[in-house]
C-alpha cells in the first residue's frame, strides 16, 4: 500500500473488508454503513496514547463491524505538568515528518494539542507521492471533584497519490516506474466530540458525549482499472463520498457489593447523511508484446455521463446495550452482555430513479467467564454473536456489465448483513518468578453471507454473499524477560479461513461452479511476529531492537489454483522479513535509526488474482532496505 493505505487481520484473512470497528476514545472514526479499510488514515499518529485491541466479535458493547476486532485509540490527556516534544524523521526514500505535542494544567483546565507534517516525493516507486497534516486538541476542565468535561477537536488533511500494482515482469525486475498517471486519494476527515463524566459516587458513574463527524473523500482508486486481454483501451473511475455525522452515546455503570457485581447500560445514535458518486474514466493501455499484460495505462479522458454510482442516503443508527459482571466464586467473573443495533436509511438512487428505505437489525449477545487459578495463572472462556451490514457503497454499486442478467436487478438491493457466530477458550500462565508469561486462546468463528468481491474476466468487481464460512485457529503470545536487559516476545496466529458453503456461479461456460471446500485468499495459515528488546545497563538510555515477522505460503485466488510461496529472510517461502531499531536518549534528546526490511528482501504487501484462466496476478510490492532516522527533543517542567 502506498502513504497510510493498509489492511487488516484479525479472525479474518488479510483483508479490506468491513469486518472490523476503529474507534478514537471509544468512538466510531466512521459511521456503521461507511466503513473504510483505510481508516486509520483518518486518525492522528501523534495523538496517541495507546492503542486497545480486541479480538472476536464484541458486538455485545462496541456495535456492528467488530466481529473480527475492535481497535480503540486511546488519545493523550493533559499532562500535570507542562511538556512539549518536538521531533523530525525521514528517510532515503524522501520521507519526511514534523511531529509535536504539548500541554500541561492550570488549575481547573488542561490542554494537551499533538500532531505532524509529513509529505513523500519521488519515492522507491512512481507515483506515492502524498502529503498529510493532522492535528488534535484535547481539553479538559475539571467542573468540581465529580464532574469532568472534555472537549476534542481532531483535523486530518491526506492528499496522496495511488499506485497501481504491477504485473509480474515488471514486480520480479523491480522496475517500479508508474503504470498509470491518474490514480489520487483524498481526503479530509474533522471530528469532534464533548464528554461530560460525573461520578455520582464511589460505586455509580455516567458519562454523555455528543460527536460531530465530517469527512470528504475523494479516490481514483487502483483497484477499478478494467481491462480485456489484448485491447488497447481500458476503463476506470472517480469516486466522491461525503458525510456529515452527529451523534450521542450515554453510559452507565454501577456496582453492588452483592457478589461483587457491575452493571452496565448504554445507547448510542447517529444521524448521517451521505452522499456519493462514481463515473467511469477512458484509458488507453500499452500492452506488453504478448499483450497478456499491460506495461502502462494513460489517462484520457472524463466520462460523467457513464455513471457508476449516484445516491443520496440518510442513515440512523440506534444501538442498546448492556452488560453485567459478577462472581459467584471468589476467582470466577462472568459477563453476560445484550445489545441491540438498528441500521436504517433512508435513500434516493439517483441511477434507477428510485427511492426508498431499508433497515438491518439484531439483537448480539456475549457471554464469558474468567477464572483465576491464582499465582498468575487463568482460564476463559466466551460466545458471542457478531453482524455487519452491507455498506451503502455495496448496495448502490451498479453490477458489472459480465454479471447483468436480463431481469435481474442492477443493483445490490437484496444484499443481506453478514452473522458470526464466536466460541472460544483460552488461558494464561506466568512462571519463572514471572520472568516468562505466556497465553493462548483457541477460537471457532463461523460466518454466514459473508460478503465477498469477486474478480471478473474484465477486472471489475461483483458482489456476493457466501452462503457459509469457517475460521477457526490458535492465538497465541509469549514474553521472555530473562534479565532487566533482555526481552524476547513472540506473538501470533495459526489460523484457516475456509468457504464451507459457497455458490461461485450458476453459469454454465464457468469451469470453477461452487468453492465449498477452497481456503480463501490472502490467507496464510501462519502470522509471527518476533522481537528482541535490549536496554544494556552500562550505556543508560541506549536501546535495540531486531523483530522478525512471517507469514506463510497462501492462495491468490478463490479456486485455489495459485500461491504466493516466494522465498524471504532465511530463505523460507511466504513473507520473511527482518527489521531493526536503534535509540539513545540524553536530557531530553532522543536519536533514533530504523532499517526496515534489513536483508532488502523482494516481497509484496498484497496480491491478487482472479479465477480465470486467463488472469494474471497483481503484484502490490512491499518497500525495499528502508533506512528511517529522527530526532526527538522533549522538555517537561516541574511539579509544583
């Protein structure tokens, strides 16, 4: 991916689908029915604190889209005393970034602002170019000993180049010059929000924020390009999608001493009116001499009039939830949680000429337990239900022309949300006089109308909802600390995601009709992530780090006919790459060196390949040798 693109796995194979929920302080970045796998590029870096990841469904508490995880960013607080950090990075590759943060507290009021500047040109590769500005301010002013408000305004400002993925001859060479000349992502995404917490006693508190989301999104994007083997011409689009989202969330939790219970209740509600578009762009295309393959696309021309989507809709979302925790024993906690959420929105399909509304609804619950063995050692256990409804650029999207059947519907009306069904156990041991810890769950996700995009002879995208899906697999982490120098971390998944019940196609010319059976693609059965921290006693404030990570050979496509299995690091097939981490920090300077992808290893951050004979596979590559350097200066004031 090129700028802040990425894709996400977690219960799931890698993947851009709407299966997972990010949140800023607990938040939505977007509103369920507009889900964007690049979401965190609407997000602030330097504004965060930590980062809270959970993993399975949690529809019980966050809502739809967390079925396979919810990632909550949790942003900084004023500090007690003043502090500002200042800091610059780059790299060889014309990277560049001007971070900072500060604030501090006076008397009742305190202050805390964080953000960059940060732009590539002419980079490792044509065309990734981008420039992102972000800045957040976070305020809080203490009302009395009870009562806390906090105001957050969050600016996000990303103009950046797209970069098409490459055919193999041009990948394997790594002859990274552009293959096309239009390809852009913009966007800008404001949010705010004002929370208002009381604690009304040691036993019982609420909190009420109301939050204002605004984003414009504007994308050329690279993965829309349609081509037919041998032609000279080739077709792609613009995309414009804007909403403007307000919304309230209102929670709260109180304790009883009888069997150490907490409960919890809540609701949420958005309204957010939308509005989108797409319409095709003329291309020509420079075929490669077998003309199998194309060398480069060129833009030629606008073509507002071949619309391929124009809607307007207004979505509400409405969410009740609650949950309640006890212990009958003294080392066991259950939870049983219940939420219920209702996406409606009303619509205008500016294409057909329709106009309407449709609604998606389900009660989610999620039960678990805990139990303490004591001297660091646990067991767990929890079921849970998860949904996600289709996203509105779905339903609305005009069916590619190699898929239209006389009478059948060009849109996407009767796509159905997708249900999950979540059980899993696992547990946690520390020993060693807790110089070793270590935990592993074994989880069972079973989906069902799982929405899936489908690659057409052409290059264009069909939508389908797959009857039945598997996956199933061993999480798994370990952390080593043998002495106040060394750590070692190990953490990781041995997962299947596989179709069960799957109707590919009803046509008769297709060779490959039902994919019952078949591993999805982009699914490697491992993911490992390694790392060694050391911190030596005789050079105070120095810092190394070398992190390994790997996944294993996985398919292409959805027949099962292709694999990634290029060898990496150690000369191991699938993805192998080693990065390293250097720091040294004095009086408030602090130097650092990153070299990702130490052994300048040729390996992709995604590729795809339709079920076709005829299809190639699209090669997205990962960087290569990337030496990144910074400094950092951080001053603080003192306690009074």
């Amino acid at each position: 991916f090129t700028g802040e693109g990425h894709s996400m796995s977690i219960r799931q194979p890698l993947s851009t689908a709407n299966y997972f929920l990010y949140m800023e302080d607990g938040v939505p970045v977007r509103p369920m029915g507009l889900f964007n796998h690049n979401g965190l590029i609407e997000t602030n870096l330097m504004m965060i604190n930590s980062i809270e990841v959970v993993k399975g469904p949690v529809s019980s508490i966050y809502g739809p889209e967390a079925v396979g995880g919810a990632i909550n960013l949790i942003t900084n607080r004023p500090t007690a005393v003043p502090t500002l950090k200042v800091g610059l990075q780059g790299d060889q590759f014309n990277f560049r970034r001007l971070q900072f943060g500060g604030g501090g507290t006076l008397g009742r009021l305190g202050v805390y602002v964080g953000g960059y500047l940060s732009d590539q040109k002419n980079s490792w590769r044509e065309r990734s170019d981008y420039v992102k500005n972000a800045v957040n301010v976070k305020a809080e002013y203490q009302l009395s000993g009870r009562t806390r408000l906090t105001g957050v305004y969050a600016y996000n400002d990303y103009k950046g180049q797209e970069g098409l993925s490459f055919d193999s001859t041009a990948f394997y060479s790594r002859s990274y010059e552009t293959s096309q000349d239009f390809m852009y992502r913009n966007v800008k995404a404001i949010r705010s929000r004002l929370t208002l917490d009381h604690s009304w006693n040691a036993n019982a508190e609420t909190f009420v924020t109301a939050f204002h989301r605004f984003n414009d999104y504007r994308f050329a994007p690279n993965h829309t390009v349609r081509w037919t083997t041998g032609a000279k011409t080739a077709t792609s689009e613009k995309q414009r999608s804007i909403f403007n989202s307000y919304g309230l969330i209102a929670q709260h939790t109180q304790r009883f001493a009888f069997l150490n219970t907490k409960l919890l209740i809540g609701g949420t509600y958005d309204d957010t009116p939308t509005r989108y578009n797409a319409f095709s762009i003329d291309l020509a295309a420079e075929t490669r001499a077998d003309g199998r393959s194309v060398r480069k696309y060129t833009y030629l021309n606008d073509r507002p009039d071949v619309k391929l989507g124009d809607y307007e809709a207004k979505i509400h979302n409405t969410g009740l939830y609650s949950q309640l925790e006890f212990s009958p024993l003294k080392a066991l906690r259950v939870t049983a949680g219940l939420r219920y959420d209702r996406m409606s929105f009303d619509y205008d399909n500016f294409l057909d000429k329709k106009s309407g509304m449709k609604a998606y609804q389900q009660v989610s619950p999620k039960v678990g337990m805990v139990y303490d063995l004591g001297r660091g050692r646990g067991l767990y256990a929890n079921y849970g239900l998860g949904f996600a409804p289709p996203s509105l650029t779905a339903i609305f999207r005009l069916r590619p022309s190699v898929q239209q059947v006389a009478g059948q519907d060009p849109f996407y009306y009767n796509l159905e949300p997708a249900h999950f069904e979540n059980m899993e156990v696992g547990g946690w041991f520390s020993a060693l006089q807790n110089k070793l810890y270590a935990d592993i769950s074994i989880y069972r996700l079973n989906g069902r109308n799982e929405l899936l995009s489908i690659r057409q002879v052409d290059n264009s995208t069909d939508y389908q909802s797959v009857g039945r899906t598997l996956h199933q697999g061993v999480e798994f982490g370990l952390t080593y600390k043998p002495s106040a120098e060394w750590l070692i971390r190990v953490g990781g998944a041995n997962a299947l995601h596989r179709f069960e019940d799957f109707q590919l196609s009803v046509r008769q010319a297709d060779v490959v009709k039902n994919l019952s059976g078949k591993e999805m693609p982009s699914a490697p059965r491992w993911i490992v992530n390694t790392e060694v921290f050391y911190k030596p006693r005789w050079l105070k404030g120095f810092r190394a780090a070398a992190e390994w990570q790997r996944l294993t050979p996985f398919y292409l496509n959805q027949i099962n006919t292709v694999r990634y299995d290029d060898r990496g690091a150690f000369g191991v097939p699938g993805v192998s790459v080693i990065n390293t981490r250097l720091g040294y920090e004095r009086k408030g300077v602090e130097l650092f060196m990153n070299v990702l992808n130490l052994t300048d290893e040729l390996y992709i951050s995604s590729a795809s390949r339709g079920n076709n004979a005829n299809d190639r596979t699209n090669f997205s590559p990962s960087a290569p040798r990337t030496v990144g350097f910074g400094v950092q200066y951080t001053v603080a004031g003192k306690a009074r």
